[in-house]
C-alpha cells in the first residue's frame, strides 16, 4: 500500500474578520469577497497585512452605514434596479450614466450650435477650405435631422440610423457618419478638432526634374559606382532596403522588368517593376553582375560625394520613391498603375496622401522620362562589387 501523505496545512488567522493566509514565513495574503469578486492582496510583513485588514474593514462599516441612511424607498429601488440590470451584464452606475448622457439639461447645447463651434474653430485653425466646405454641406443635413437635439443625447447608434436613412450610397453614408463622429468626438473632447492629417499640412517632399538630372550627372562623374542603385530608386520607385538587396540577375532587360521577391519587398511578396525607356538606357550603360550596389556604407558614402557635387546638404527619407510615383501618376493619371508598380496595396486616397507629391507639369513630367545616360560606356567604369556572406 502506499503512503498516505499529509495534507499541507495553509495558517489563517483572522483580522477585523478578514482571512490572512501565511503562505510562506515572508509571504501573507488577504484574501476575501466585495461586491461579487474576490479581492487578493500580498504582504511581506503579518503587521501590513493586518493594518490592510482594519482599513478595510472600516470602509466596509462606513459604507454600510451610508447605505443605511437611505431612505427606506430609495434602498428598494435599488434592489428593484439591481434585479432588472441582473442579467444585462450592466451596472447600477452605468444605467444611471447612460440615462443622464441620454436626458441631459435643457441648458445643453444643440447639435446646431456644436456644428457652428466646429466650422469656426477649423476656420481658425486655417484648415483647407475644401474641407470646410465639405464638413458644411455634411452638418446642414446633420442640423436638418435633429439640430435641436442636445449634442450630449447624440450617440453612434444615432448616427447610423440617421445616415442609413439619407438615399446615398454607402461611399456618402460612411462619409456623413464620419462628420457626425468627429462632431461628437469634438463635443467630447471639449471643442478640440482632431489633429490634421498628413495630407492637410504638406505633400510628401518630391525634388525637381532638374534637380534628378543634376544628382545623374554627378554620380556619372563621381560615383559611377552607384549609377544603378540611383536609377532604380528613381526610375522604379524601389524602395532603398529593395535597392540594396537586388542583384543584376532580377534585371530582364529583354522582358523589360525587375522581378522582386518577397525577400526583398516590404510586404514579402512577389512584384514584377516596369522598365521605362530611360531607366533601360540607365541599366544597360551600367551592367555588370552581382549586387546592383554597394554595402550600405559604400554606397551612403558615394551618395555623399554625389550630394556634395550637387549641393544637396539633405537626403529627404524615401525622397527618390515619392519624386518617382508623382513622375509616373503625373506621366500616366493612373493611379492603380502607379500603385501597382509601388507595390502600395493600400487605398487610391492613401496612395495620392502619402506617396504622390505637389503635380509636375506636363512637360516636367515628359523631361523626367528623358533624364539618360550621358555615355553609353558606362559599364567600362564599374568595378565588380564585394559582397560579404549573406
């Protein structure tokens, strides 16, 4: 038969009629019920423990006491509320919150008055007039609906069914519920607008055709060595992790496109980059094998020199991938196009908000697609790049 072994016994002793449990010599737990949940609390010390028990008990008197000088109506109530919430999930407080947001004071401002706060502090702030114009058109049909409503009774569901109600189409209705939204969120919030957007403080930074031609030209004459790598960013529109880890044998010349895998690309898949005319000029002038780049340092510090040439005492982040995808929009007013060569999956609004900069002229935009070699001996000036292990 085997052993019978001893039950380990926890010691517990009592304060103001709560349970401490000793779990260890140097470990002492309180351990006890309040309002449905269970309420655990460590000490290091019996005396802490101890002193936390007498707080606690006192509290739990004085409440006591509060909720015996209710009136005897007011206790029955409770219990009567208490009774119908029991399988709501909700709270007394709550319910009662929720009802006094829903019936506010006659002296709470109307929906009316919120939308004319808003309009005038984004008149203030010097917010785009077609954002303006466009938050107005939404608020005359919001007040039109229930302008005198409080905007304190206004709520989500409120917003919905007011939206759903209006014969648009779901593009409009997703529009209006945002107006409304940022109407209440404003309310909320105290009469403050939500921060601008990207798109309402300035487009992404983009450079010039002739500052391209310059930055060419000069890494033509001083860095030959990363020719490739600058016509990649902008004439593809590669990212500069996708550049520095693309090698010549991505590049089908005869195909016409650059096969990236998903090892290289920021969302790990596959994506095939149109060649244009003069990013083959470029390619061609300049084939080798290998690595298309320099290391990373190598080529910051060629960059360097070409930046110099140039006078350039900044390089923008991401400035060549911009400059390339408002060339190509402003060269082929397609944004899908575009975005398929970016490798951007997001929206078309995004695509114009975070990668297209301020429009080119249409002529700008023909130059820069005629920015070419100035040798075609190019190839004779690169030597084979060294390439460390993975």
């Amino acid at each position: 038969m085997g052993k019978h072994h001893k039950r380990h016994t926890i010691p517990v002793i009592h304060e103001c009629g709560l349970a401490i449990r000793s779990l260890t010599p140097t470990y002492h737990m309180v351990d006890f019920m309040r309002a449905g949940q269970r309420v655990r609390k460590g000490f290091d010390d019996i005396e802490d423990a101890k002193r936390f028990c007498q707080m606690r008990a006192n509290e739990i008197k004085n409440e006591g006491t509060r909720t015996l000088s209710l009136p005897e109506k007011v206790r029955a109530e409770a219990l009567r509320a208490m009774e119908i919430l029991k399988n709501s999930g909700v709270s007394l407080v709550t319910a009662a919150e929720e009802y006094v947001r829903r019936h506010p004071t006659l002296t709470t401002e109307p929906i009316r008055e919120t939308c004319d706060k808003y309009l005038a502090a984004m008149q203030k702030e010097e917010r785009r007039p077609l954002s303006i114009y466009e938050k107005k058109l939404k608020f005359k049909a919001l007040c039109a609906a229930m302008g005198d409503t409080p905007t304190a009774a206004l709520d989500d569901s409120d917003i919905e069914e007011w939206a759903h109600a209006r014969n648009v189409s779901n593009l409009t209705k997703n529009a209006y519920m945002g107006a409304a939204r940022d109407l209440l969120l404003f309310y909320r919030r105290g009469g403050k607008l939500k921060p601008r957007r990207h798109c309402d403080e300035k487009p992404p930074i983009t450079w010039d055709v002739r500052t391209i031609s310059r930055i060419m030209t000069a890494a033509e004459l001083k860095a030959p060595g990363i020719v490739p790598a600058l016509s990649v960013l902008f004439f593809a529109g590669l990212r500069p992790y996708e550049m520095l880890r693309l090698t010549w044998e991505q590049i089908d010349l005869v195909a016409g496109v650059i096969r990236l895998t998903g090892e290289e690309t920021k969302t790990r898949t596959m994506r095939n980059v149109e060649i244009s005319e003069n990013l083959r000029a470029w390619l061609t002038a300049y084939h080798n094998a290998g690595q298309l780049a320099p290391l990373p340092n190598q080529y910051r510090v060629q960059r360097k020199q070409v930046m110099v040439a140039c006078s350039l005492s900044e390089w923008p982040n991401d400035v060549a991938r911009h400059t390339y995808a408002t060339a190509h929009y402003n060269a082929h007013h397609d944004a899908a196009r575009t975005m398929a060569q970016l490798g951007h999956f997001g929206s078309p609004q995004m695509f114009l908000t975070h990668y297209k900069g301020v429009p080119m002229s249409a002529t700008d935009a023909t130059a820069y697609w005629k920015i070419v070699p100035k040798t075609q001996k190019g190839a004779q000036k690169i030597v084979p790049f060294a390439r460390a292990a993975g």
